[in-house]
C-alpha cells in the first residue's frame, strides 16, 4: 500500500509514469486528457489514493454493459423463439411490420393493449380467441402477440390440435413425450396459442372414434391450463356458438374454452391472401404469362 503523499512524490518525479492519456495535475494526481476528471479517488482521511475510472472510461463502461444486456436479452429471446416452435413465415411476425386496415385495426389495437398489460392479463389469466374467415390474418395477429411476449421474456408455445395429437399418438407408440415433451410444455408454459381451432373436427362424423380421442386428449390439456390458472390464445375460423352449431364439438371443451376466452376478437375480412395472389397475377401478367 502506498499513501497518498508517497503516491504524489512517484507521480511528480516520474517513478510512476502516467498513462499515455493523462496530465499531471496540480494535485500531482493523474487527471484524463479527454474529460479531465481525476483517474484516483481519495480516501476522506486524505491518507490514501485508489486508481478509479473518469467519466469518459466510467461512461464507456457503461455502455458496453447495455450493449451486454442487450446483446443478452437478443439472445434469450431467439432462444425462447426457437424453443415456442412458431413457424419460420411467423417469426418476423411483429405490431410494426402488420399491414394495418379499416377492417383489422381495432382488433390489433386489442391486441397491443393485451401485451402492454401483461402483469394484469397474467394476475387475471387474460386468455383471448381470435376468429374470422380465412384469410382474415388471424394467425399474423396471434404470431406478433407471441413474438412481443416472447420479447417480454414470456415462454410460449405456439402450436395446433394436430401437432398436440401427433405428439401424444408418439408417445403412446413408445416414442415418449417426457417432461420435456410438447405436452408438457404446453401445460407448463406462460402463454399457450392454439392456432387454426377447430380445424381438425372436421368432417368428424367419417371418423367418430380419432375425434372422440382428440377431444378427450384436448380437455386434458385445457384442463391442465385452466386450473393452472394460465392465458390460452386461441384462433379459429369458427365463432365460439360455431364450435358447437357448426363442428359438434363436446360442449364441456366449448364451455372449457369460452371460460379461458376472457375476450373474443372477430377479424374482418381483407383477403391478405389474395392480395398476394393478385400481386403475383400482375408479375405474371407482366411476363407475359
Ligand atoms: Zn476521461
């Protein structure tokens, strides 16, 4: 250890050379060329001298560790965006890349307010379904609440009926759906969206015992969910009435899902599809296609 006055004396006779970017000061303590503050804090007792950083080199410091922080959080969540399986046309999904219309407007400023209340849509277990023709951008909708829940470093998994009943027909072919399996990750997660519901009870009377098993299979996990007091997002082209009139579905899993469905969003109609296949039309034409 070396006082402050033995400090000063090897500064002032060059014993101690001083950094490239400092002065001698009149205190015979080095100072920064840059922002000019002192590079070594004084004790109160005046006794002794410790080397700490100027503003310039404290700032700098600063901002490497936002940039840190940043570069972390970037990471953490293209993992949890890899880990929620939304698919590749998705995962760009976001509020400010939306094509926003007449028709759809209202709907996704439902949907920026359901992420900007996230405590209280978790505290409450705010759960949403989200319908409307095909077409209507339903899943573009539900992909940019995932990729901003995501972004708020909520777990989630984005997924279907088929795939949910894919995993589960795997494991019972001894292929095993563990606890890190699908399944279980959707019961465990923070936010679960089940995308296109419905869709798979089509045409169920052809096949009245896999649909019985589907919708056995699907009230298990709502169920799971439901006690666990966590928010479902549901989409679908089917109105919640649909669900019953429409798909005959059972109506303990339409009044499961109605009670996890805190609000119904309906999406009008502006044919995104079509708006690209008449986009590409016109390329054609332009060919001379
Ligand atoms: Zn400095």
């Amino acid at each position: 250890m070396t006082t402050l006055k033995q400090l000063q004396e090897a500064f002032r006779s060059g014993e101690e050379p001083l950094r490239e970017d400092e002065y001698l000061g009149d205190d015979s303590l080095p100072y920064c060329k840059k922002c000019n503050t002192r590079r070594w804090f004084v004790t109160d007792d005046g006794k002794w001298a410790i080397r700490v950083m100027c503003d310039c080199q404290a700032e700098e410091a600063r901002k490497q560790e936002d940039e840190e922080k940043r570069r972390k959080h970037l990471d953490e969540f293209y993992n949890r965006r890899e880990l929620s399986l939304l698919g590749n046309r998705y995962k760009n999904a976001n509020f400010t890349t939306a094509t926003i219309t007449s028709n759809n407007l209202e709907a996704f400023e439902k949907a920026k307010s359901y992420v900007k209340n996230l405590q209280e849509v978790l505290k409450y277990n705010i759960g949403l379904y989200v319908y409307g023709d095909n077409s209507t951008g339903k899943t573009y909708l539900t992909a940019c609440i995932c990729n901003e829940l995501l972004w708020r470093k909520q777990n989630c998994i984005y997924t279907n009926l088929a795939s949910m009943l894919d995993y589960i027909s795997a494991s019972y072919n001894g292929r095993g759906d563990g606890k890190g399996g699908l399944l279980a990750r959707i019961k465990a997660c923070d936010f679960a969206f089940i995308d296109d519901f419905g869709k798979e009870f089509l045409g169920r009377e052809a096949q009245p015992t896999s649909s019985k098993w589907a919708e056995e299979k699907l009230f298990e996990v709502l169920n799971e969910r439901y006690n666990a007091q966590k928010p479902t997002i549901f989409s679908s082209n089917y109105s919640i009435g649909e669900l019953i009139s429409v798909l005959g579905l059972d109506k303990a899993i339409v009044e499961r899902v109605n009670e996890m469905a805190t609000r119904v969003i309906k999406l009008e109609g502006d044919d995104f599809r079509s708006d690209v296949c008449k986009r590409k039309s016109e390329i054609a034409k332009r060919l001379g296609i």
